[in-house]
C-alpha cells in the first residue's frame, strides 16, 4: 500500500484489537551518524542541498534548523525510513541512486551529500561521476565513509580471522581509496575530518598491530571509524590570452623532448626563445622556421646560463617569462596553472612548479597520469617559499625593471636561480611553489 506521497507502507493486523488495521513505519536503531561532523564540512553560504542516505532525517533537519531558507531535498532506498522523515525534506526521492533519473538541471545544488552511501553501491565511481554533474561552479560534495583501514577491524581480522561489517556493505574503502576515486573524477579532496571510535584508546594499545613509520595523519585513520571529506568539481582554468615567453637554453645534447612536450602541451598564446650554443639539434632546426619560435646563437666559448637567460629576458615580448630548463618536459595544464598563481597573488613575482621525485615511472603516458593526479589533487594550491628550483620559472615581465636580470658572473644554474630568488624577497616580493603542477626533469 502506498500513501498520496508515494511511500510504501506496511500493513499491520494486530489480533489484540477488534479487526483494525494499523499502517506504521518500521522502527530501526540506527548507528550515530555525526551529523555535526557533516554538517560543518557543509558551506554556510549552501541554500540548495542534496543529501543521499538521509535515513529518518535527522541530517535534514539540522541543515534546516541552521537556515531555514535552504531547499533540502532528500534520496533514501528504504521507503520506511523515507516515511519516517518525509516532513523533514522540501522534496524526497524514494529508490535506489544507482539507476534513479534525476530530473535537475545541471548545477543546480550548491552542495550534495553522500551519507554512508558508497559502501552501499555496485559502481560508486559511475555515481561519482553522474552525481558530479547536479554540483554548481564552486559547489562541494561531502561524503561520509565508513573507514575499514580501522585498527580495530585490521586487528580482528588478523588475530582472530573474523572480518566485521554490516550486512548490507557491498565496499570497502580507506581515506586514500575515496581520495583516489574522486580524483579519477576529476575532484580535489579539500578537507578531511576522521570520526573517532570511541572504542579505541588513546594511545593505540602496544598489542595492536600496527606497521612501522606511520604518520600522524594514518594514526588519526587507524582510530577513527569512519571520515567526511569535501571534495570540490575541478573546473578547467581558462587559457591566459597573454603572451607568454619561453625562454629553453639549449645545451649539447639539445633540448629535443622539452620543445615537443611544450608544443603538444601549450595550447595557451606563446613564443619559444632558444638560445642555442650550436647544439646542432634537428628539432630547433625545425622550429626555427616557426611563427612562434625565435632561435639565437651563441658562442659555446662564452657559454653560461645566467648570461644566456639574460639574452632571452632581454628580447621576450611576453607579459610573462618562463625559464625552462632544455630537459624539462611538461605536461597538459603546466602554464594556465603557473599563470592563474601568478595572477591571483599581486604580491608574487616568480612561481615554480613543486620540485618532488617521482620514483619507478619511466614512461611518457605514466608521466602524464602522475602529473594529472597531482593537478586534480592539489587543484589551485600554492605555498609560499624561500627560493625555486632551477627546472621551470615563470615570471611577470615586471621583474625586469624591478629586479633586473640575473648575475651572469654565477657560472652555476642553482646559483644564479638562488641569486635571483633571494633579490625578489629582499625587493619585498613573494616566490611561490604551485602545488598542482608538477615539470619532470630528465629522462624517463
């Protein structure tokens, strides 16, 4: 039986009473949900919200107890609990969020909650990726996750053999896995909150079993039950319609794989500046010819870095510099990426990729994949610095009145960069790492 919303409802003859019927709604002792715990990962300023999991609505109605003017609307499988939390939601959906045809627009809710639902689904990725759709520009996700990299869990599971988990759990998944997911969607996990087991003491009992050089944050993880994680939709940046000058100092055996990765991976407006000490290398000979690429040559006699990037400085027409090293390769989004800190920060004068090794890829493709993982997962993330690595600087043209070039008497690369670096923070400017580009520096 079904009542004028669309719930089912069960029907109950109690033999007690004189042939009536009663229609109720099925009693359930539900875990704690943390409310509190998702709520604050959700933005104040969120007015359209939807949440997934809402079981009797407690969730719903703190997000309405916090501002009334939000459209909160719910999706829950069981039509039990959808009956019990019906007044609670400006609209709810009853079924199942694998295979149900949301008839929103596109963007339309400021934020979407997922509570204790992944662990429930056949392809939570592919509902990742529909459900990411529904999320406005700069709206949030925030999913709250049962952990299983739980010390409890991993304890019982080796000692005793037993593996403990609600029945109707289908995944399993740790902080890396969901982090892992929503970036192979093309989100970046923001803030991380793990929810202590209170059946776990502090510090971890000496007879667990625990692995050798954790972290601080894989202890919080080993004690925590479950997590709630905001992940934002990762927008493409808009190509920077200023000119950008690349300066490569060619150097034997020539800069071949560094002027092919910045053609196939620079759609923005550039010119490339080589200045070359006679390498003889077939790929500048080629682009010499080019629209965009101007090659100057330089005695080899005479050669040195710092006075060779001068040259360059000297005759770039770009509103922005970029030094880069002849053995650097680079990667789709490296520029847009450079430029958007540079912009964004008018107290910085130089920004360079993060400088991290990168172990055990030795191909182009694996390369790639790498540097767009880091991208998704550090998406617009920067962090001030001391000084940058010599691999790949960009700089605003401004440098070039306020600073000067660098000191071609530093016949050293890191020198003359550090150099430079400490001349910019002594002028009373900023140097920045950009922690969503990363440049690989030699072969592979």
């Amino acid at each position: 039986m079904f009542n004028e919303n669309g719930i089912q409802l069960v029907k109950w003859n109690d033999s007690r009473r004189e042939k009536k019927n009663f229609y109720f709604t099925k009693a359930v002792s539900c875990s704690q949900r943390h409310y509190l715990e998702i709520t604050r990962l959700v933005p104040e300023k969120a007015k359209k919200i939807l949440t997934a999991g809402c079981s009797q609505g407690d969730l719903a109605g703190i997000l309405k107890e916090q501002d009334k003017r939000r459209e909160v609307v719910g999706i829950e499988l069981d039509p039990m609990f959808a009956a019990r939390s019906l007044n609670k939601f400006d609209y709810l959906l009853v079924g199942n969020i694998e295979n149900m045809e949301l008839k929103f627009p596109t963007g339309y809710f400021d934020c979407i909650i997922l509570n204790n639902v992944l662990e429930k689904l056949l392809t939570p990725r592919d509902t990742l990726l529909h459900m990411k759709k529904f999320i406005r520009s700069g709206g949030c996700l925030v999913l709250n996750v049962s952990n299983v990299r739980n010390i409890n869990i991993i304890n019982q599971l080796v000692t005793k053999g037993s593996w403990l988990y609600r029945p109707e759990q289908i995944r399993f998944f740790s902080a890396g896995d969901i982090k892992r997911m929503l970036v192979s969607v093309n989100m970046t996990p923001e803030t991380i909150d793990y929810i202590k087991d209170s059946h776990i003491p502090e510090p971890v009992p000496e007879n667990k079993i625990l692995p050798q050089n954790l972290t601080a944050d894989d202890i919080n993880e080993l004690q925590a039950k479950g997590f709630v994680i905001r992940a934002m939709p990762c927008i493409p940046l808009s190509p920077s319609k200023e000119l950008t000058s690349i300066i490569v100092v060619s150097c034997q055996p020539g800069p071949a794989g560094c002027l092919e990765s910045i053609q196939r991976c620079t759609p923005e407006d550039h010119e490339i500046i080589i200045i070359d000490n006679g390498s003889g290398n077939d790929t500048i000979k080629t682009l010499a010819g080019k629209k965009n690429t101007r090659v100057f040559r330089v005695d080899s006699s005479d050669f040195n870095y710092a006075a060779a990037c001068n040259l360059g400085i000297s005759v770039a027409r770009g509103r922005y510099i970029c030094l880069l090293r002849p053995e650097a390769t680079v990667f789709p989004g490296w520029l847009t990426h450079l430029i958007y800190h540079l912009e964004n920060n008018p107290d910085v004068l130089a920004v360079g990729p993060a400088d991290e090794q990168v172990e055990g890829i030795n191909t182009l493709s694996g390369l790639e994949s790498f540097a767009h993982t880091r991208r998704i997962s550090n998406w617009q993330k920067a962090s001030e610095t001391d000084s940058l690595g010599e691999g790949c600087i960009l700089l605003k043209n401004k440098v070039k009145e306020i600073i000067g070039v660098l000191n071609a008497g530093l016949p050293a690369v890191q020198d003359a960069v550090s150099d430079y670096c400490r001349r910019i923070k002594r002028a009373g400017y900023k140097l920045l790492l950009a922690d969503d580009v990363y440049i690989h520096k030699g072969r592979y």
